[in-house]
C-alpha cells in the first residue's frame, strides 16, 4: 500500500526547526539579500543543498521546508532587482526555459484536475513553487560563465561535505544529519546485502546520482586555470559519494558520463552513433522473447539493486498507456508490487501529469543538447569550448540515465535545473563568441550575403 505522504506531502505535524539550521538560515538568508548578485548563488546553493527536507516550519497546516523558504527569500531579492534595473534573463529566455516553465506548469495543473481535492491543490502548489521558483531563481543568479564556475565551485564544497560525512556513515554506522532532524533521514545507516549504505542528506540514490552526474563537469573544471583545487576537491567528494552509497544508479551516472567523455574523439560523427543505438535497440526488440526495456532488470553492478522493479515502472506504465496519457492516473499503485514508488524521472512525469508532461520532460533533455550540438558546431576549430560543451553534454547524458533510477525529487531537482541554467549560459556565450571568431574569408560571405539581402551584419568585420 502507498502511504499517504508520498502524494500528499506529508511531513511532521509541528515545526521541526533545529537550533543550528535556524541560524544557519538566518546567515543564508542575510547574504541572499545583502551580497551582490553575482556572488548569490553562494549561499543560496550552499543552504539549500545541506539543510535535510524534513526542516519544517508549519504554518497554518502548510508545510514550509527550509528549500521553500529559501527559494521565496531569493526570489523576492530578484524581483527587486528587476524592479530597480537590468533584465532577469541576461541571456534571454531560451527554447530551454521554454520547455522547463511548461513541464512545471504542465505538472501542477494535470495533477491539480486529476484529483480536484484541496489537500493535493495545497500539495501541488507548494512542489509547483518548489519546481519553478527554484529554477526562476537558479537562472537569474546564473548569469554568465563566471556565475558556472562559481556554481561548480559550491557544488565542489557540497561534494566535499557530504563525502566527509558519508565516509563517517561508514566508519560509525550512524547519519550525522539526522542530529538536526529529518523526517526522510534513517538514524541509523541502512544496510542491504551486508553492505553499509550511507545517507546524509538526500539518501543513498540521492547522494549518489548527485555525485554521479557532476564528475564530467569536474574533469572540465580541472583543465580551467585556477581551479584544479576546487575540482580536486569536488572528484574527492564525488567519489567518497559513490563509493559509500553501495547503490547500481549512481555507478551507472557516473559511467554514462564518462562514457559520453570517451565519444569525445567521435563528437563529428554523433549522427551516426544515434541512428545506430536505435537501430540496435529496434533489432534487439524484434529478437528477444521479452521486450528491449527488459535489459534495465538485467542491471546489478553492486549485487543488491531493485532493478526489476525499476523494469516494472516501464512495463507497467507502457502497458496502461491508455489510463494514464490524458490527465495521469491515480490507482497505478495497484498495477504492480511496490508500483507507487516511482523511482523513475519519466515514469513519474506520466503517471502524475499526462502525456503532455512527459513530452516536455523529454523535451527539456533534448532541447538542452540541442543546444549544446549547435553551439559546438558554432565554435568547431576552438578545442577548448568544444570541450566545455562536451563536459555539459556528458553530464546531461548522465542525467538521462540517472533519470530511469530515480525521480530527481527536492535537492536533485535544484541540482538539475541548476545544470539546465548552467547549460542556457554555456551555449548562449559560446554562440555570442563564435560569430567574432570566424575567419575572414567566412565574415567576408556573411558581408556579402547580408548586403544582398540589404542590410547590415549585425558586427564588425576585422
């Protein structure tokens, strides 16, 4: 049976407030509306990655998580600064903004319809708030390539706090984070299969697919002047992560990551490579007794996973089709064992949203590396963009397959659309820097294609 907190919201039923998070809050929350706005991201990332979610302050039956509160705080410091001057996106808003602001729209109004009760309207309207006011916020404050750099440098640190903590998960058995309180942190280190499974703050998967996803990103940081330390400090914390979550999702993030690094040499040829593995997974289908979905039961690189299940969520969800592509479904629970427990990125967008969430889902993955593919055309010949994009590619790849492990729930969620805000920036720079670095025999077309046309080009020739 599902409980009830899963779609509800749920959580404790007083404020849960630890003395050393209400101060901590109080700090973060000082330096949202007082430091310059380059440097926001800081604080702001830093609070809302290491405070657990089961921090509550109760107001009236609403439950608001530290998160929440964060997010409203940061975005009353943005409002402000709209109002006073300067735009809120400095790069535009993108076909990538596009799609996420739908898919949360999307997600709050199919859901709030499917069930029409005031209880999942005040649940949806606090995870809509959650979704796109965390990543309205994360896109204001991520402004240019300085503000990426930053932003990987606080997710270093965070991988650096959490891997020290994690490690001593191992070596007492026992979640530091649970001192402060947090309604979804076990006390004690779970076990499965004999082996120790560390927690922190956002669980054994959680922990790990965070780590996971950001090892392309830290490899590129590495190779920026300046910032070896930092991405020293962030692969450290990064692989204390994996290693002591014992969990099959994270490894296989962080493997499609570097997997994706590997293409590297093959980044001109990627049109091929694509048709390939559908045309590999096609025959695949027509030739095994099971259907090509199947191959994720046959997932288990850490001897203990629930990849049937996670099998389960796909079978079952393309079987039902029919109940669910409208406006969602709310008894899938009963399609299958354990079925409530959506741990699936895509599967959930469905179950809870229709087909028209889903397809804004997917179509967020695919017009982020839309993006990234024409802005390293834009600048092929510059090794050391054509790099950087291809870190982000491979990261969002990582993603992906994390994506049909887990559901990118809470601190996932902000680390994602932080990566998407990321991702809006690096292409937006690297399409502003191509047109400028052409050669002059290129610029000397454009002039001239521009002057038939009877205008001007739209910068200066050299």
């Amino acid at each position: 049976m599902e409980p009830e907190h899963i779609r509800f919201g749920g959580g404790a039923s007083a404020t849960m407030l630890h003395p050393a998070v209400a101060v901590w809050m109080l700090i973060a929350i000082v330096l949202i509306l007082t430091v310059p706005r380059k440097n926001v991201i800081v604080p702001f990332l830093l609070s809302v990655l290491t405070i657990p979610i089961g921090q509550v302050v109760l107001v009236g039956g609403v439950h608001f998580t530290m998160m929440r509160i964060l997010i409203l705080v940061a975005l009353v410091r943005a409002v402000r600064f709209k109002a006073s001057s300067g735009p809120w996106f400095p790069t535009g808003f993108t076909p990538i903004d596009q799609v996420v602001v739908l898919w949360t729209v999307s997600a709050f109004v199919v859901i709030s319809i499917q069930w029409m009760s005031a209880p999942m309207l005040i649940a949806s309207l606090a995870s809509f708030l959650d979704a796109l006011g965390g990543y309205l916020v994360l896109r204001f404050f991520i402004e240019d390539g300085d503000a990426v750099r930053r932003t990987l440098g606080v997710l270093a640190v965070v991988c650096a706090i959490h891997g020290i903590c994690m490690i001593n998960e191992q070596v007492t058995g026992v979640n530091v984070f649970n001192w402060i309180g947090g309604v979804n942190i076990p006390v004690e280190t779970t076990i499965r299969d004999g082996q120790l499974r560390s927690s922190a703050v956002m669980g054994p998967l959680g922990e790990g697919v965070f780590a996971g996803v950001l090892v392309p990103l830290f490899l590129w940081l590495w190779t920026v002047k300046g910032s070896r330390i930092i991405a020293s400090v962030g692969l450290a914390g990064a692989t204390a992560m994996l290693i002591t979550t014992h969990a099959s999702t994270p490894w296989m993030a962080c493997g499609a990551g570097l997997l994706g690094l590997g293409f590297w040499p093959l980044r001109k040829r990627m049109r091929i490579i694509r048709w390939g593995l559908v045309f590999m997974l096609v025959s695949l289908h027509l030739v095994m007794k099971a259907p090509v979905w199947h191959l994720i039961s046959r997932v288990d690189i850490t001897g203990g996973s629930s990849s049937y299940h996670r099998y389960t969520l796909v079978n079952q969800t393309i079987r039902h089709f029919s109940d669910w592509w409208l406006l969602g479904y709310k008894y899938y629970d009963q399609w299958d064992w354990d079925m409530w427990d959506t741990s699936n990125l895509f599967v959930a967008a469905a179950l809870t949203g229709g087909l028209v969430t889903l397809v804004f889902a997917i179509a967020t993955f695919s017009r982020s590396f839309g993006a990234i593919g024409t802005a390293r055309k834009r600048v092929n010949g510059d090794r050391k963009q054509e790099w950087c994009l291809w870190c982000w590619g491979s990261t969002l790849f990582a993603c992906v397959v994390s994506c049909f492990g887990v559901a990118f729930m809470y601190h996932l969620q902000m680390l994602l659309f932080a990566l998407l805000g990321c991702v809006c920036v690096a292409t937006f720079e690297a399409r502003q820097a191509a047109v400028p670095s052409m050669a002059p025999l290129e610029q000397d077309r454009l002039a001239l294609a521009f002057s038939a046309a009877g205008t001007d080009l739209p910068f200066k020739t050299s």
